[in-house]
C-alpha cells in the first residue's frame, strides 16, 4: 500500500493515475470485493460531520483525488499528491485494462434505464469486455440486489449511489458480495450513459471542472457551497 496523505481527515493514497489503475487491477484479481473511493472536497466535508461516511472512507482498499480541490488542499497544507484522478476516467482507464482479458463489469445506480444505457454505450468502447448485468440505484432493499450481483459475480462492480450512500452501501455490503473490486463513482454512469456531458478538456485541464457543473445545473450550488468551505478549513488547519 502507498503511503497516505491526511487531507481534512481523510486519508488519499498517493499514486499517479496509473499506478492506482494497477492497484485497483490487482485488487479485482484478489477478488476480496474490497472497494476504490473518489473523494472531492464535498465528501471529504460530509465525512467531517457523518460518521458512518468517514468509517466507510476510511475502510477504503484505495482512496483516489477525485477532483482538482482536494490537490490545492494537499498542497497547501504542504503534502502534495502526485495528481488529480477523476472517478470516471480512472474507471474507464480500469475497464479498458481489464478488457484484454474478457473480464466483466456490473453497473449499479443511477435512474432506471440509464446503467443499461451505459452498459451499451461501454461494449461499444470496450468490445473485450462483458456486461455481467445493470441495476437501477432506486431500489429498496439491498437483499434482491446483492442477490442478482452475486448471481452474476462481477469482476469489477461500479456502484453509482452518489455520496455518501454509495460509500456507506459498499462498505456494508463488502462481506456478503461476492465481486472482484468496487468503485464509487458518483454520477459516472450518467456520463457513460450521454445523459450528463463532462466539462470541456480545456475548462478539465484549468482545473474548473467543478465551475462547468455548478453552470450546467445551478442546484448544485448548495452543495458546491461545501467547495470554499473546505479551502477555508484548510488555511485555518495550516495556519495553525
Ligand atoms: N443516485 C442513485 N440512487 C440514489 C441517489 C442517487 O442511483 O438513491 C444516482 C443519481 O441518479 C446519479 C448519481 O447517483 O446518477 C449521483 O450523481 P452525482 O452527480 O450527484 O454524484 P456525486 O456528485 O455524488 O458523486
């Protein structure tokens, strides 16, 4: 395991995108269905104040930089990371690995009908890889849908909740699934699925990913509110 680096409480491994593309690959091999988070600033705020949010962060196999808030916090408090690694794209680069071997993906979460949408949209990306099943994120009770993942026995199971339901399902569910590795990655089938464009690469590269979603969708604002939030709160901790 790398070393970890505290941001606000949380604890991110430090790996460049493609080192923690080969980390997670080699969890899938172990098939212990240990599980990949993606925190940004808003989650490492809701970790802060929820604590079964921060337990389940915390018993994370690999915690990756999900956004470009969380570097300038790590820089500024004087333990830099070696990269931003958005959720989605390090899920992509992870499928695309795991393809040449016929691996195989479940997609769970989001509205009904986008997960297939995505699982469309990714064989036609991947066509080595195998769609092992999809799930809707609006269901009940978590006994028919592990039952159906179980039954379908993913390599990788993306889990798609949004934060922190997503974590905190992952890490309670973990001993019963019987998965290669999980990630949570927020709205990432909703991107797969076309249904929610990412920022331009310009605007990704700037750093202002975050300015591109709060545009595209002003409720996000209350949220977003968590972005200063979290700067503040880590000029006071280097202050002091
Ligand atoms: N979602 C879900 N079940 C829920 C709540 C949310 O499947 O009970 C999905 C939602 O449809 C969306 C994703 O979770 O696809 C969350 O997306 P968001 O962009 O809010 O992700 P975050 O910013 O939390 O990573």
């Amino acid at each position: 395991m790398s070393e970890r680096i505290d941001v606000l409480g949380v604890g991110f491994d430090n790996l460049t995108m493609d080192e923690a593309v080969e980390t997670a690959y080699n969890l899938q091999r172990e098939r212990r269905a240990a599980y990949v988070v993606t925190p940004n600033p808003e989650i490492v705020m809701i970790c802060r104040e929820n604590p079964d949010a921060a337990k389940a962060v915390e018993a994370a196999a690999l915690t990756i930089p999900d956004g470009i808030g969380v570097i300038y916090g790590a820089k500024i408090l004087k333990t830099p990371l070696k990269e931003k690694i958005p959720g989605c794209d390090f899920a992509l680069k992870l499928m695309d690995r795991m393809q040449s071997e016929g691996r195989s993906v479940f997609l769970l979460g989001a509205k009904p009908g986008v997960a297939e949408q995505a699982a469309e949209n990714l064989a036609a990306r991947f066509p080595q890889l195998r769609i092992a099943g999809t799930n809707d994120g609006y269901f009940r009770d978590d006994a028919p849908v592990i039952e159906k993942i179980n039954a379908a026995s993913p390599d990788l199971l993306l889990v798609c909740l949004g934060a922190p339901k997503q974590e905190i399902w992952m890490h309670r569910n973990a001993p019963q699934l019987h998965v290669g590795v999980m990630i949570g990655a927020g709205g990432s089938l909703d991107v797969f699925a076309g249904v929610v464009e990412r920022a331009p690469e310009a605007w990704q590269r700037a750093g202002l990913e975050w300015l591109y979603r709060v545009l595209k969708e002003p409720k996000r604002i209350g949220r977003m509110m968590n972005i200063p939030k979290f700067m503040l709160k880590v000029l006071f901790v280097r202050k002091k």
